[in-house]
C-alpha cells in the first residue's frame, strides 16, 4: 500500500466529516464505525512518530487516558463474551480482572 500524505487542514476535515457522519447516524453499528476511525487515525500518527520522538505533555496524556478507556470497554467486552460461551467448568472461574492487555 502506498502511503497517502496529507495536510493537516485536509486531516481536520475529514475528521470532522466523520464525526458529523457519526452524530448524524447514530444507529446501530456506529461504535464500530469509532472504532474504526480511531484506529485508522492511531495507526497513521503511530507509522509518521519516529522512534524517541517526543509529543507534547498534553498529548501523552490524552493518548494515556484514551488507553485506559479503550483496554476498559474491551475488557469488559471480551469477559462479557466469554463468559457468555462458557460453563461453570474451568473457564467459568475467569473473573474481569484475569483479562490482560496490552503490557
């Protein structure tokens, strides 16, 4: 795939176009929609960071909060569905806390 350069005007509209998207289809399906857009976003601001390269104090800080409520809505997501598909036999003793993302 080859990478796609664009201005940060041209990155602001299209993040205002999906949110208005969004706001204005708030139906069935749009948390996958979310997911998507934040996931896209992360991994392009991920491939353009260099190794070591500092970001300013506030935006470690919203990165940091939006980890922890991305791992505690899949977290929950996740025991939810396993618990779900599980009996009271082994896997049935996990608990929320037995989940482990990312670190």
């Amino acid at each position: 795939m080859k990478n796609i350069i664009i201005s940060e005007k041209q990155l602001e509209k299209l993040t205002n176009r999906v949110k208005n998207s969004l706001t204005e289809n708030q139906e069935e399906g749009s948390a996958k929609q979310q997911l998507f857009t934040i996931a896209t976003l992360a991994h392009k601001m991920w491939e353009e960071m260099e190794d070591g390269e500092q970001l300013e104090d506030w935006m470690e800080t919203k990165i940091a909060q939006s980890e922890q409520s991305i791992i505690s809505v899949v977290k929950t997501f996740m025991y939810d569905e396993v618990s779900s598909k599980t009996s009271n036999d082994g896997m049935g003793k996990l608990s929320f806390d037995d989940l482990i993302i990312g670190k």
